[in-house]
C-alpha cells in the first residue's frame, strides 16, 4: 500500500513528457531525420530530470513519513522490506540536520518500528549514516560536525539498545522480529559507555539463564566501548565472561575497545577478558603497559587488526609488535621512536593507517619508512609533533610523499614547516599536489607566513582529489591590540587565500580555519617599548601601546 500511495503522487506531481503524436507532426517534410534526432535529445533529457525528480520525490515522502512516530507506525507495517533501508537513511539523514535548538524535533519512535521489521537477520546501522566529509555550503566547521554526530549517534544507539532488549522480554517479539544482531559497530562516541555501559551489564545477567535447553534463542549485540573508570573494567569483564557461557540469551560482542588511564594492575585482566569477544581494534591510551602488559597483548595477537598505544608510559620495546600477524591500523602516539621504526617495516602485513605523532622522528626513521612495504598500502598517515622544518628532514619528506601514492589522510600538525626554505616549502607543496588519492591535509599550527599562505600553498588545489585543507589563522595576524583590526587582517587573509585557489580550481578546496589560543595571547608578551614584528612581518609598522 505505501509504495503505491508514493508512486501514484510521484506521476500526479511530476508533469508528463512532451506528446510524441505533436513531434512525429513536427517530422512533416524533409527535415524527418534532424528532428528525430533531435527527439531523441530531448527525451533523454526528459528522461534525466524526471529521474532527479523522482528521487528527491522519494526522499522527501521519505522523510516526512519517519518524522512522525504515529505515521511511521501505521505504514511502515505495510511497506515493502526494500523500502526499509532508505527509510532509514533519510531519517538519519533529517535527524543530522534538524536545527540544533529547534522545537521541530525528530522523533526516534520510528526506529524502534524499523527494528522491529527488519527483513535481515542483522541490521548495521554504520552503512546508513550521513558522510561527514565538509561540503563548501556548510556552517558547522569540521569539529563541530564530530560534536554534533556524537550526539545524535550517543541519543540513538542508547535508544536501539534500549527498545531491542525491552523488546526480548515481550511474549511474541521473537517469532516476529527477524533481527537476531543489531550491530553497532564502528561507532565509537564518547559518553556512551559511561551511561550504557551499566544497562548493558544488567541486561546480559537478566537474559542469562544457566538452565536454558541446547537450543534456547540467542541474541547478539555488537558495540564499541570506552573504558576509562575501573568500575566499567569489572562490569565489562562480567558482560565478556557471561557472554561465552550456556544460557547467555543476550551476548555482547566488542568491535573496539578503547581503554584510558587504567592501571596496569587491572589492564591485564582486563585484556585477558577480551578474548574471544570478537574483538579487532583495541586503544591503550595513556595508560602503563610493563612487561606483564606486553604479555597480556600477545593473548590477543591472532585477532587484533588495529592496535593504539597512545602516550603509553614505560613500554619496554616495540618487537612484540612482531607477532601480531594481521595488523593494519597502529597508533604509537608519544613513544620515542628515533632509530627504531625500521623494525615497522618487518610486519607481515602492510599498514593502511600509521601514526608517529610526537615519536621523536628524524630523517633515518623517514627513509626507512620510504624503503618500507607500508608505502604501498598506507591510507592515513600522521607525522604531527614531530620537528621535521629543517633542510634534511624537508628532502625526506618529499623522498617519503614521493613514494605514499595511495596516501587519503595526511596530517602534519606542529612539525615546523615555517622553518623551511622556501624552495622547501615549494618542493612540498609540488609533492603534495601530485598525490591524486589525498582528500584531507592538515597543516594545522605550523605557523606559516602570509607569503607561504597566498603564494605557495594555493598551488594544492591543482591536485583534483583534494577536498579539505586544515590551517590555523597564524600569529601575525593578531598582533594589533585592537581587536576589530585582528578580525579585519584574518578575514582578509581568508577571503584572499579563497580567491587564489578559485583561480585555479573552481570549486575550490574547502579550508577548515581553527584558531590556536596560544597565538592570540602572543601579542601581550611583546614588550610595549618594541616594534610589533614576527618572522619578518609587522601590522603596517605600529608600534605596541
């Protein structure tokens, strides 16, 4: 019934194709031939923008028929299973874009009746999810977007939680629910846990029933959680011990699992319950990993794909690394590096994402990186606080871009690059350019000069692939202490940097502007008596107040 009414108002609105009785009139005389083609022209065009009509058509019934709990439950029961995948994207999608404080907003009911008809036996809610990735007409900067996502995503899959499990008690739920997995994975957001993580708990002990037959109803749940208490480290150990038990009707299956500030006392326990959890990514982070802690990570080597220990206090060495046969994702964030990341390059297996940031890498741990199997296989690649401005490290970069073809991520964030020559500068900004997989390049807190900014960088944009470029508004451009000219010299130096990559590329690349603290105050530990100069440029040679 509900693809018909759609169907049938999508032929009322969208107007008929010309008559092909008045164009076979039109073909009367000697000119048949150049308007029969000329026909043919205009009904594929006909043809193109009824398609475009259609589905903006769809999408808005769409729309309006998840906004309202009562309209999604009278028609979703009729709606054919095929219409069910689009639904829900157009609700995530309207959910996404509603007005943050606005009183029109979008009610989740509809979700719990798409879970309740789900024509598979699994619904993976990541596959539906608007894409992120900025769009020049958008006012939420890139942060601002994450913040935003986290919220929606945190309010909905408490909600899914919530209505799957409640459903489980009802008498009936079972033989008319086909979704025996809700998979959320891959959606990892902060606060979630932390409220959830207790729900889950009690739900896996309600649901346990150590007397159940041999062929009792199982249900599964797969999330990613944050670890950062050590109350959640004993709750999540009983969800993980329970869940491999007979009886276990709920079992929770971990994706990735992300640990902070835990003591070592309790890490290794903690990573012996997560064995056979389904586990693949686990994150350490900040957290003490000894030798009983490097031991504890061996349990887990054959199935871990993804493995992080950011800014891990006394990690004896990385050789263990070694025996983990399928790593793809490594984050060795913080841990002094230098002369050691030659042994990255014995792996097994190539990475897709590496991050070095603040590693303490020079130019023989670029090279041995260049000489790698990773080069052929790295998607995302972050060299951030690392001090790589000098003349050396400058020619192993671009040794090392040379070589990263396939490179989608780069980020290179407080590593000096106001210190190169500007034959440096340049001969970077050209490797750049000729990687046609890089979508994102962040060069955020390298404080650049307005010449490097207007001159240099906007030969990026000849790089076609390129979406986004991360800056920061540079310090000489807060040097006044009159605050309306420091908006004035900001907004010029954006609006001037637009325009020189619209000369080269139309649309342009989109640039993500973020302002760092540390630069705004600088002004005010300049000496009053002294001429208001940094790296050579000065604010039309004021002197400070």
């Amino acid at each position: 019934m509900l693809s018909g009414c759609i169907y049938k108002l999508i032929h009322v609105l969208i107007p008929p194709l010309p008559s092909q009785h008045n164009t076979h009139v039109r073909e009367a005389g000697g000119e048949a031939a150049e308007n029969r083609t000329l026909r043919k022209d205009d009904e594929a065009r006909g043809d193109m923008k009824t398609g475009q009509d259609l589905q903006r058509l769809e999408y808005l019934c769409a729309c309006k028929i998840m906004s309202n709990g009562d309209i999604a439950g009278r028609l979703l029961p009729m709606a054919p299973p095929t219409l069910l995948p689009p639904l829900l994207k157009a609700f995530l999608m309207a959910k996404f874009n509603e007005e943050p404080a606005g009183s029109r907003s979008v009610s989740l009911l509809p979700l719990g009746e798409v879970l309740l008809l789900w024509p598979a036996p699994c619904l993976n809610l990541l596959p539906h999810l608007p894409n992120l990735l900025p769009c020049s007409d958008t006012h939420f900067s890139l942060e601002g977007q994450e913040v935003r996502m986290n919220e929606l995503l945190r309010t909905i899959l408490n909600f899914l939680i919530h209505i799957y499990v409640k459903r489980l008690k009802m008498k009936g739920w079972r033989t008319r629910c086909e979704v025996s997995k809700l998979d959320l994975s891959g959606l990892l957001v902060s606060k979630l846990i932390g409220c959830s993580h207790l729900k889950l708990e009690e739900m896996v002990r309600v649901h346990y029933n150590p007397n159940a037959p041999p062929d009792y109803d199982k249900r599964e749940v797969v999330v990613d959680v944050i670890i950062a208490e050590v109350d959640e480290v004993k709750k999540l150990r009983v969800v993980c011990e329970l869940g491999r038990c007979h009886g276990a009707g709920l079992r929770v299956r971990l994706g990735r699992v992300r640990v902070s500030s835990i003591p070592s006392s309790i890490l290794g326990p903690l990573i012996h319950s997560l064995h056979d959890t389904g586990i693949h990514t686990l994150e350490l982070d900040m957290c003490s990993l000894e030798e009983e802690g490097v031991k504890s990570l061996l349990y887990l080597s054959q199935s871990l794909q993804g493995l992080s220990l950011a800014n891990c206090s006394q990690v004896p060495d990385i050789k263990f690394l070694l025996q983990f046969p399928h790593l793809t994702h490594l984050d060795l964030t913080g841990i002094r590096l230098r002369g050691k990341v030659a042994l990255l390059g014995n792996l097994t297996q190539g990475l897709e994402y590496l991050n070095l940031c603040g590693c303490f890498i020079k130019v023989n741990d670029l090279d041995a990186l260049t000489t790698s199997r990773h080069v052929a296989s790295l998607r995302q690649l972050d060299l951030s606080e690392n001090d790589l401005g000098n003349d050396p490290e400058s020619n192993a970069l671009c040794r090392l871009f040379q070589a990263i073809q396939n490179i989608c991520v780069l980020e290179l964030e407080h590593c000096g690059i106001q210190r190169m020559s500007r034959y440096g500068i340049q001969e970077l900004v050209a490797t750049l350019g000729a990687l046609r997989k890089l979508v994102v390049l962040k060069l955020l807190r390298n404080d650049l000069l307005s010449s490097t900014i207007l001159v240099d960088l906007p030969a990026l944009a000849k790089n076609p692939a390129l979406r986004c470029i991360c800056l920061t508004v540079p310090s000489w451009a807060y040097l006044s202490d009159n605050y309306t000219v420091n908006e004035q010299n900001i907004d010029s130096l954006q609006k001037d940097f637009n325009h020189s990559l619209i000369s080269i590329r139309n649309p342009p690349p989109v640039v993500d502007w973020q302002e760092e603290s540390t630069y705004s105050c600088w002004y005010y530990s300049v000496g009053r008596e002294t001429v208001v100069l940094y790296n050579g440029e000065g604010v039309g040679g004021q002197l400070a107040p």
